[in-house]
C-alpha cells in the first residue's frame, strides 16, 4: 500500500516550488495537497479564528484554503485525508528558512502543526543564487528530487518523530548534512511615511540579518555547498532560568 503524503506550504497552491515538488511525490507516494489560496509567509503557526475558512477543490486530492498554512494543515487532517498521513511535507519554500527564521516561517509552521498531530514533518526551502523572489533563480526540480531523497529514508525509517527543516541552497554538492541552528539576528527595517489625510502609517522589513554559524550550523552548511537538514525540537523552557528562580516563587 502506497504511503500517504499531506503537502503544503504557505506561498500559495499555484507556487511553482509546490507544483514542482508535488510532481515529483506523486510518482512514488499518494499525495493530498492542501495548500492556501495565496502567499502566507510569515505567519508563522497562526490561525484564524475570526472568520469562517472556504476549502476549494481544484481536482482529486488537491484543495487550497483561504486561510494560514497552519489551517491547512488542520483542516486537512480533521476534514479531508481519510487517516493520518505518513508524513507532512512543507514547501518547497522560495527563500531559506534558516536559524531565527524557523520562529517567523509559515512553511515551518505548517510542518509543527503537522508535528502536534504526532506525524512526522519536513519544512522545504530553497536558496536563490540572489536571494531575490524571481523564479528563475530556483533549482526547482532537483530540489524537489533532494526531497524525495529524504521523504524516502524518513519513511524507511518508520519510528520517526519531529520536525526537520531542509535548506537547500543553489550551487550544491548534492550532500545532505544534518545541522544544528546557527544565529542569524535581524534589526528590522521601519520605514514610516504619511497618507493622504496625514496620517502615519509604517512598513516593516527585514532589513540585512547578521548571520554566525560555526561548523555543524545551518548557516555553515549552506555556505560552503551542502543541504542543510536540521532537526526541529519543540521545547522552548529554559530549565537555568526555572532552577535559578523557582526558590522566589515556588512555595511548596
């Protein structure tokens, strides 16, 4: 019996990373497709909550959502795949997700919704040679065989459990190197200007984020050629904070 894929990601159905990387599954693995209308990035693991969600079918097994990347992944695995999938694939991405990026990313909180849900999730993302959004700067196919690499072994291994985030960048050596998060620290840009009527209004950027990333980082990784595969943990406790503090609070 075929394995079970659910794809998402959270530029939009129609990205050409999503259409390629779809292809590409399909050949070897049932893939449901359930990705939102237009392009989320950056939203993270939000979900609306304010308004009803529209699912639309565009064919078997392939379905967009006018909502976050996060809802998709709910709606899919409560609504419309007929039992757990065997593994979530999100992307693949336009542009990298690395380090601080996993915290803003809808393509990485597409795959821990998928997480929360006990299944195993992979977040896809390619590097342009320019890091701009044009798409011919994207290694669209062979990142796409790159993931099915990985879809591959993972399901091979079968007891697997988490969230793996691939970065993979545009001159490559073809070799997958399982990474630990670099720093990649941003001072965003606030451009403040006026409308009509006079009032302010601002733009949020990105501004140019300082990367640092030793060997063994993502940020490393891709820099010197390789596929970057960093697994995720979701535990954000910092346990020397709880050990210093406890005794002023705890009273038992």
């Amino acid at each position: 019996m075929r394995k079970t894929i659910l794809l998402t990601n959270d530029d939009g159905y129609s990205s050409q990373g999503l259409t390629i990387l779809r292809k590409e599954l399909m050949k070897e693995y049932r893939v449901i497709t359930v990705a939102p209308s237009r392009e989320r990035s950056a939203v993270s693991l939000a979900l609306t909550l304010n308004r009803p969600l529209r699912v639309e079918k565009l064919e078997d097994d392939f379905f967009y959502v006018d909502g976050t990347p996060s809802d998709c992944v709910n709606i899919a695995v409560r609504k419309i795949c007929d039992k757990l999938p065997d593994i979530v694939v999100s992307g693949m991405n336009l542009g990298e997700n690395l380090s601080e990026d996993i915290f803003y990313s809808g393509t990485v909180g597409a795959a821990i919704s998928g997480f929360f849900y006990g299944i195993p999730a992979l977040a896809v993302s390619l590097i342009s040679p320019d890091m701009k959004y044009e798409s011919f700067g994207y290694m669209f196919k062979y990142g796409a065989e790159i993931t099915e690499r990985v879809v591959s072994k993972f399901l091979k291994i079968g007891s697997l459990n988490g969230v793996f985030n691939i970065n993979i960048p545009p001159e490559t050596n073809g070799e997958i190197y399982v990474t630990t998060l670099g720093k990649k620290r941003y001072t965003p840009n606030i451009v403040e200007r006026s409308d009509p009527r006079g009032r302010k209004y601002y733009w949020i950027g990105t501004g140019d984020p300082v990367r640092e990333g030793e060997k063994g980082t993502d940020i490393w990784a891709v820099e010197n050629g390789y596929v970057s595969l960093s697994p995720l943990k979701y535990e954000l406790s910092c346990f020397e904070a709880v050990d210093s503090i406890k005794k002023y609070f705890n009273e038992d």
